[in-house]
C-alpha cells in the first residue's frame, strides 16, 4: 500500500531507528551511531547481499552521517546501489551518493558513467534520478560528458524530465557560464513550455540570467507580465493552488522577475502596472501566502520606475504590516518601509510610532531590522539620535558577525553626516572602543585621513578644532585598560600629528603617553611601531621648532629596547629616531615637516639628486650602472646553475663587475638627504610603511591609507551637510506623490502628526505613548516633517480640490484596515502551526490508538472530516486534476512503458490516487499496529515521535 | 541561489533530515546545525520566524515536536519560504497519513525524495502536490 509499502525494513533498522529516536542526549545519540558504524563496517563488506538489505544499510549509513559521524567506509557501496537495475534502488543509491560526496570527490567519475547510461533510459523515472544526481554531483569539467543528453532532455514528452533537464541546466549555467552560452535561448523557449511546472521552473534560471544582464531580456517582459496575469486569473491548473492562491510560487519568482526587469526603466515598467495593480486588488491578506505575494509586490513596487497609484497601494499595505500584531509581519512590514522610503521618503512618518515599537522589541530579529529601515533613512537632522542608538546596541550584543556590520554601519553614516567634528570624533571613539578590532582596517586609516584632510572646505580653525578635541579625547581614553589594537594606532598616529600643535600640551607630556602604550602594549609590534614613529614626529617638530629636547628616560629605555628587537621594523624605526634627533633643525624640518601628511609626494624616481655623486665617483673610477634589464648573465641570479654556465662561457671579472652596482646605488641614497639609513642599508621595498620618510625629502608619513585614498576619493563625504535627496530619476513622481499622499497634511506636519497619532491610538487604546517615545519619535522622523510641510504648503491652494477627493479615500482606506482586522487573521495560522499546547490536549490524553479504531473501514468522507482543513482543500484539487486532463491511457502501461504511450503526466495518478494517495487512518492504524507489533511503543521517553505534524 | 539547506530537528536539538544545496564538509554542518538550532529554540512563539546568522536567514516552523528550518539568502522572500515549508508538511501529510516525526524517520529517502521534486539548486521547482508524489507513488509501484 502507497506509502507503507516501506515496513519491508528488518527489525535491526526499527531498532535503530528507535534507539536513535529515544535518545535523551547527544552523548547517547553518538554512543548508538559509533555502535552502528562498527555494525556496518562489518556488514557492508559482506558478500551477495540482496538488494533491499543493502538499500538498508546505505539509508543507516545516511544516518550515520547526518548525526554527524564519518560514512565514508561505505561511499563505495552507495556508488554501486547507482547500477542497480531495481528504480527504488537505483534512486536510493543517487540520493545517498548526492549526500555524501561534493562535485569534486573522486568517486564522481564512476558515477558519471552510470548517469549517461541512465539518461538515456526508456524509464522517465530513471532519467529523473539520473538528472536529480546530474544537478548536484557533476562539476565544470564533467559538463561536456552528459550536457549533449542533458539537452535533447529539454525536448523529452515527459514534462517532469524537461522540468528536471532545464533545471540541470541552470546548474551548469550556475557552475560555469560559458560552458551553456550557447544554450541559452533554450531557457527562453522552454518559457512557453504547456505545462505550468516546466514553466515556473524556468523561471529560476531566467532569474539568474536576468541579474546578471537585464538588457538582453527586455523583449520577455511581456511574456512574463501575460504569463503572471493569467496566473493571478487562475488559469494555471488547480493543482498549483495552495491556500486558495493560485500558484503563489510561481507568482513570487514572476514579480521578481519583473522587478528586475524594470528597475529604472519607464517604459518596461509601464507594461506591468496593470497586473501588478490587479494583484494588490485581489490579494487575499489574511492568509500568510497572500502577504508574502503583497510582499513581493512591494519589493517590485518599489524596484521599477514609480507609479503612483500603485506606491499607494504599497504604502496601504505597509501600514497593515506594521499595525499587526504578528511580529512576522511587522518585520516584513519594516523591510518594506525600508524599500519604498528610497521613493517615497514622507511614508515613514506616519509610521513612526509602530516603527519605534520595532526598535523597542525585545525580539532581536525585528530590532536588527528596524535598524536597518534607521541605516536607511539617516539624514543630517536625525543622525545623532540613530547612530547613538545603534551605538548603544552594537556594545549590547556578542554576535560578532553583527557588531561588525553595524560598527562599520556607524562608521559610514557618521562620516556622512556628522553635525560636528567634536560628535564625530566621539562616535569614532566609541566605535573603536567597542568594536576596534572587529573593524576593517580601512576604516582606521580613513579616520587618520579625515582629521588630518579636515573636511575638504577651507576652513583652517574648524580643521585645527576638529585635531584638538581628537588629541584631547585620545589623551583622555587611554587611561582605559585594553584598547583595541586599530583604535591604538589611530591614537599613536593622531598623537604624533597634532599631539603637540595647538601648544595645550607640552611635548614631554605627550612623549610619555606614546611611551606608555608602547610599554602597556608590548606584545603588539604595529602599535609600538605607530608608537616609534609618533615620537620621531614629536622630537623633530620640538627640534624644528627651536626648542631643545631632552629624551625623557622612560623614551630612553625604550628605545634601547627598541634597537635591539628582534623585529628590523621596530629595530630601523629606532634607528631613524636615533639619527633624527642628531640633526640641527633646518635638516629636521625637511624630513619631517609638520602636518603635511596629505601632502603629495613627488617621487623622484631617477634619483637626480644623486647625480653629483655618481659622477664624483664614476670619475674616482668606479663603473657606471647598468640597468638590471640590461645585464647579461644577471638575471637569474637566485638560479646557480645558469650562473655557473654564463660564468663559463663568460669572464670570470664581469660577474663581480655586475655585482657591484645594486648595494652601491642603494647605499649612496642616504648621503643625498641623510644619514640615517646607513645604519640600516636594507633595500627600500621592504619596508613600505613609513620607512621612506628619511629617505624622501617631502613625506607622507601615511602610505596606507593614501594608497587607499584613491579609493576613497569615490566615496562622497558629505559633513556637515544635509544630503538626503530622493534619486533625481524618480523625483518627479516623488513630488506629485507627495502632494497626492501629503494631502490629508496639508494644514501643516500637525496635522498629520496628529492624525497618524489617533489612528495608532485607536488601535490600542489603553496603550499611552510615553512622552520619551514621542520624544524619540520626533528626533527620528521631525527632519522629514519639516520638509514635508514645505512640500505641502506648496500645493495647498492649487490641489484643495483633490483634497477633497483624497480626504473622503482615507477614512474608507483606514476602514478597510478595521474591517480586515475583524476577521480572524491568526486562523489559518493557529489551525496548522499546531503549537505544543493544542498538541498535548489531543494526544497524550486520548490514546492515538483508540482514537484510531473508530475509524477503521470508514468512508473516505470520514477521512475528510479527520483531516480537516487539509482534506478539504485537497478534493477540489483532485477533482480538477481529472476534469483538466485531456486524455489518459493505461497507467501502467502509461508510467512503466512511456516509450509505448506518452501521455502527458497529469494522467498517471488517475487510478492510482484514491487508494495510495491522501491520509488514509485505516493506513495510519495499520502502520501503528505494525509499530506497535516491532517493539516501537510511545514509550514515554519520547511519546513526540508520534505526534501528527499537522495536528 | 535561494535556498541554502534544510534542516528537520527535533525540540531536543536531534537532526532528523538534512539537505544542503552548497557543499560543507561533516565538521562544517555539524557546527552549523549546533549554533542555528540553539538560536532557534531559545525563541518563543509570539517572536519572529526568522533569525539571522552570518550571511544567512534562517526561516523556521515548528510542528509538534519537530522544527522545520530553512537557511536562504538575504533577499529572499521570508514569508513564502515559510509557506513553502508549510508546503512541505503538507505534502508529507499527504503521503504519510498524519504524519509524524517517526514516518520521517523510517522514511527518510521518501522524505528526501519529495525534497528533490520540490527544490533543485536552491530553488523551489514544483509546488504541485500530484507532481511531488506520482513519481514516488510509482516507484513504490513498480517495486
């Protein structure tokens, strides 16, 4: 029978299988499977053993290996369950081996064989499991060995072939593009495929090609917007319904689709209002299907050129998201507030409230969301209020995944519309305070850049201001123990630079902090390094500026420290130091000259400099240089043996002569500006942080972040300045929107305030608004009031006509609300999410068993009102199925012959569905009686394993 | 690519299915299946059915004992992975009669099965109910 045609199994797998689901903990789960592994290893290697008992042993060692244990002993024998003739076998063998192995594993190539025979099979069920096993297992280079057959697959009569062909397809496009290029226009055609499910499956690598290149597909939006309309009309075969909505799935994967299709496009977007519009129409919202398609329309709504009609639409059915009381609503609502604020900024307002209600929710999923909608809408007159916020939740949470996302989330919107240099400094404080080390370096160095850029307008003291209270802050936060590395380095850096500028705070002073991270850091060699090089700075601008220095003794032991590190970083660092402060300040001043890290360094990469030098020498007698390019002989110097040939084919003195010219060149460089790096003659490249600076007369002492600034120069900064502004493409419509939606607003923002207000009132009546949430709600969204009001006061006399017409739409909208809140939207939910209490009244108390009898030999209408909800919907399904199909053969000769009949498939499950398909409770007490007779009782240490699923 | 695995795990934390559409080694799923399932069950019912993690969502369902759990992308529609889970039940319940987690159990390949006819590379290919079950009703048929 159907479904039980499965209790062939032994006694030795219900044990197991009983065993494993009875075990109370993981150590006991993995105390069964180590047992088991041992079992089969001793099994599986056994000579002639039948079929169905290795069919056995490959599913224990599926087992085995989801419970998270090693099968790998067995991967051979599931290779081989592949040849069998057996299709229950056969298939059973493909499945284990898409399981265990990935496309790169050595095995595959055995298997490769056996699915190109297997795809030509007369049986279509075989050519299914061989193509399920083709899109999960074959890799870029086995494409070419079954992609020919793959594609005269797409022309099978069976639809489930040419459904799972096209889908192997989409693999091979996804594992390598160019290798189905040429086999594109495949996808197209099969678009037009009879039957629905070829059809929706299609759409998924359309989709993909689609993201990649909108242009060429242009020609299908059409297509898809006629092929969505007749779904939404219920023309696609009744099976597809789910819910009541016909073919959802499909619906979903065509909206987005188009909304793809029609991102920026207005002429492509026109062709699509119509459907789309019919689909907010019709769309039943109580059920969870229904909002996901609402959904889907918002996030299409939103991507294409905007309609108005159709933004309204979406903002209706946003604040009915926001307003339920299912929390997977609001959060789809939030993510939608988030899409259609970028075209239409003024809906946030009136969903102020609900959205701080998000914020507040303990429910962490919904706060990261609703952080998100904030991220989105920062703008200069909101920014303290949001990026404070998500300040104080970053340092609340441990998942470090998103405390980096939302570090560098704060990082990105301070630099953008900071109020004021001292707010910034103190947000980047605490950013790297909490999170240092989860952020990206960059960050770090585009900090550095910032306070020493200053804000890119000519404002000398507001830049001097903004170095001041970064100095005074740092001076401040490094009493704090156990800073992180990056923020230390910024600290070491900016103490360097400006430490000693605005004259507040004596050089000594200063010295002695950097010497105190050095010390309190020891073991991290770039902070000690920043530490060096801020000290060198703070000496030479002392020692340029006239002044005598005194290296304090805590610098001292430092740097003898430093001079003998093990790391030649450090060790040429304190060098430098050394040389440094030797020299009178004129020299001084040249190489280090004060703030001018951002000052641009002209290379001198000849090395003109030196040309007196060279020429002195080559006049004492010394040989010119040749350039490495140039030299025989030269060029593999690391590789002896073609030394040792050209020094036999050549003279033995030309090698020395070569030689020679790298160290002198190299050595002669210092001479020209110092001495310094005579101490340490080490080639140049190997030091690219910072060591130039004594060898380059005009410095950056930030290589880094200045390799980065090319980078960042994209990347508008906009301080200070309020820059929110809707996307010029679509700000057209935003205006007329705007006077369409800002209506009801037109006495002013407190109005509309007002009125936003009573209908959330309304909805909760007794719930009070805190004056602190009003308070927050007005930080967060008073900018876009404002505006608004402008917007709107624009319009007040010429639209008052309009008003009219759109005031009497509101309270019928807002009725609308009401009245879909009246019916129970929770329903469907509570009637199959079945939750543990409902569950535990039915079964515990009343043995499953007795209840069970009673029904033995009923009628299927008994069956029906067993099964409730599912029943129902499912006898329509089945009716429609019979009256849909044109024809039908024989069903055996029909499935287990297909090269005989080809009838279409719907046809196959005619004879075959009344007796194997649907709950069956005469089936349900067999299989329990069976159950019960091996030895599974609902033993009372897992009585859950019983439990229906549905309830 | 949609839909990155599917998991089926009881309330005490004990994989009962698992299918993945990207390749992770044993060491790989056996962490993952720990942090998720552990994030999941610490929620209670009135919270939201999708939980973040890493660069995935997880959108989960519960059904008696048994939670249905599905990692997918970031721009995936939640609400209709968690339909299409529903989805799921249904057309085991359809199969199986009632079913419960122990069908799951001495089922496992049936299960899989259906699986295969409804998702391929992470994407959801046939939501008919008649399409998912004939080739499986056959199959039991013809053997």
């Amino acid at each position: 029978m159907g479904s039980q045609g499965g209790f062939y199994q032994s006694k030795e797998f219900l044990d197991l299988v009983k065993s494993i689901g009875e075990a109370r903990s993981k150590a006991e789960e993995d105390r069964i499977v180590l047992n088991e592994i041992e079992t089969l290893k001793r099994r599986i290697s056994e000579p002639d053993i039948p079929k169905r008992k290795m069919k056995e042993y490959i599913i224990r060692l599926v087992y085995v290996e989801m419970l998270g244990h090693d099968a790998s002993f067995g991967y051979i024998h599931a290779v081989k369950m592949t040849h069998d003739d057996s299709l229950l076998v056969k298939r059973t063998g493909y499945l284990a081996v898409t399981l265990f192995l990935n496309e790169d594993h050595d095995l595959i190539i055995l298997i490769v064989n056996t699915i190109q025979k297997d795809l030509k099979s007369d049986n279509f069920l075989v050519v299914c499991a061989a193509l399920n096993a083709v899109s999960k297992l074959i890799n870029e280079e086995t494409i070419p060995a079954v992609l020919p057959q793959v594609v005269e697959l797409l022309a099978h009569p069976k639809e489930a072939v040419r459904k799972k062909a096209i889908m192997a397809l989409h693999r091979f496009y996804q594992k390598s593009p160019s290798s189905v290029s040429h086999l594109v226009s495949n996808f197209r055609k099969r678009l037009c495929d009879n039957d629905p499910g070829v059809m929706g499956a299609t759409l998924c690598p359309l989709f993909d090609l689609i993201t990649r290149d909108v242009n060429s597909y242009k020609d299908l939006v059409i297509s898809f917007v006629s092929i969505l309309k007749q779904v939404v009309e219920r023309r696609v075969p009744k099976a597809y319904d789910y819910h009541q909505m016909p073919a959802p799935f499909i619906q979903i994967k065509l909206l987005k689709i188009l909304a793809l299709l029609g991102s920026g496009d207005k002429q492509s977007s026109a062709k699509m209002y119509t459907v789309v519009g019919d689909i907010f129409r019709k769309c039943d919202s109580s059920s969870n299907i229904g909002n996901a398609i609402l959904y889907e329309c918002i996030c299409c709504v939103s991507s294409i050129y905007p309609n108005p009609k159709l933004l309204e639409s979406a903002a209706d059915v946003i604040s009915r998201f926001l307003k339920s009381d299912s929390h997977n609503l609001k959060y789809m609502g939030v993510d939608a507030l988030g899409r259609l604020i970028k075209i239409s900024p003024e809906i946030a307002e009136q969903h102020q409230l609900a959205v701080i209600d998000c914020l507040e929710d303990p429910d962490d999923t919904l706060k990261r969301k609703t952080f998100e909608l904030l991220y989105k809408m920062t703008k200069s007159t909101n920014v303290e209020v949001i990026v404070d916020r998500m300040i104080d939740y970053m340092i609340s949470i441990n998942d470090n995944h998103y405390k980096t996302e939302i570090a560098s989330r704060c990082v990105e919107l301070a630099e953008q519309f900071a109020p004021s240099n001292r707010w910034f400094i103190q947000t980047m404080n605490k950013v790297f305070e909490h999170a240092g080390d989860l952020v990206n370096i960059k960050v770090a160095h585009n900090l550095m850049r910032l306070i020493a850029e200053g804000f890119g307008e000519d404002d000398d003291t507001a830049d001097s201001q903004l170095r001041s209270s970064a100095v005074e802050s740092y001076l401040c936060i490094l009493g704090e123990p156990k800073l992180p590395s990056v923020f230390l380095q910024v600290i070491c850096w900016v103490l360097g630079e400006y430490g000693t500028t605005d004259g507040k705070f004596s050089a000594s002073y200063i010295i002695g902090k950097l010497c105190d991270v050095a010390e309190a850091y020891s073991n991290d060699e770039t902070v000690k390094a920043y530490a060096v090089t801020a000290l060198m700075k703070i000496h030479t601008f002392e020692i340029a500026a006239g002044r005598k220095v005194d290296m304090l003794p805590e610098c001292q032991s430092l740097m003898e420290e430093l001079l003998a590190s093990h790391s030649t970083d450090l060790q040429q660092r304190a060098y430098e130091l050394q040389a440094v402060i030797g020299l009178d300040a004129h020299a001084v001043a040249c190489i280090m000259p004060s703030d001018a890290s951002c000052e641009d360094i002209e290379v001198d990469k000849g090395l003109s400099f030196l040309n007196g030098y060279i020429q002195e020498s080559i006049e004492k007698g010394a040989q010119p240089y040749i350039p490495e390019s140039e030299r025989s002989g030269m060029l593999n110097i690391s590789n002896f043996r073609s030394q040792d040939h050209h020094e036999a084919s050549s003279h033995g003195l030309r090698f020395e002569a070569y030689e020679l010219p790298k160290p002198i060149v190299q050595s002669k460089i210092p001479p020209a500006s110092l001495a310094s790096t005579e101490l340490v003659p080490v080639p140049e490249k190997m030091y690219p942080r910072e060591s130039y600076q004594t060898t380059v007369p005009s410095v950056s002492s930030d290589a880094g972040p200045s390799e980065l600034k090319l980078r960042l120069d994209g990347v508008q900064m906009k301080w200070g300045r309020p820059t929110f502004s809707p996307a010029t493409s679509t700000s057209n419509s935003t205006i007329s929107q705007k006077t369409v939606n800002g209506i009801t607003q037109v006495d002013g923002a407190s109005t509309a305030n007002s009125r936003t207000r009573e209908t959330y009132d309304s909805r909760k009546p007794q719930v009070e608004i805190s004056p602190e949430k009003k308070k927050l709600a007005a930080s967060l969204f008073g900018g876009s009031s404002k505006t608004e009001k402008r917007a709107a006061t624009g319009h007040k006399i010429s639209k008052s006509s309009s008003h009219m017409v759109e005031k009497s739409h509101v309270p019928k909208s807002s009725m609308e609300v009401a009245s879909e809140k009246t019916p129970p939207v929770q329903q469907p939910l509570d009637l199959l999410d079945l939750g543990e209490p409902t569950v535990t009244s039915t079964v515990p108390s009343v043995d499953p068993f007795k209840q069970l009898e009673g029904l033995v030999d009923t009628t299927q209408v008994a069956s029906a009102v067993n099964h409730g909800l599912t029943a129902a919907a499912k006898s329509p399904d089945i009716m429609a199925l019979y009256s849909e199909t044109p024809a039908d053969g024989d069903l055996l000769s029909g499935v287990l012959n297909p090269s005989m009949t080809n009838m279409p498939g719907g046809t196959t499950t005619r004879q075959s569905m009344p007796r194997s398909k649907g709950p069956n409770p005469k089936d349900s007490l067999e299989k329990d009686a069976l159950v019960r007779q091996m030895g599974v009782t609902p033993a009372s240490q897992n009585p859950n394993l019983f439990k229906d699923l549905l309830g | 690519m949609g839909i990155r695995f599917i998991l089926m795990v009881n309330k005490q934390g004990q994989t009962r299915l698992a299918q993945y559409y990207e390749w992770l080694t044993l060491e790989e799923r056996r962490a993952l299946e720990g942090e998720i399932v552990r994030k999941c069950l610490a929620r209670n019912e009135q919270q939201c059915s999708f939980v973040e993690h890493r660069n995935y969502k997880i959108v989960y369902r519960r059904y008696a004992s048994l939670f249905f759990l599905v990692g997918v992308d970031n721009d995936e529609n939640e609400l209709a992975i968690l339909e299409f889970i529903h989805l799921l039940v249904e057309t085991m319940d359809r199969h199986f009669g009632n079913v419960c987690e122990l069908d799951i159990m001495f089922h496992l390949e049936k299960a899989h099965f259906m699986l295969e006819e409804m998702v391929m590379n992470g994407s959801i290919v046939e939501t008919s109910k008649a399409n998912i079950l004939t080739p499986i009703q056959l199959m039991d048929k013809s053997s």
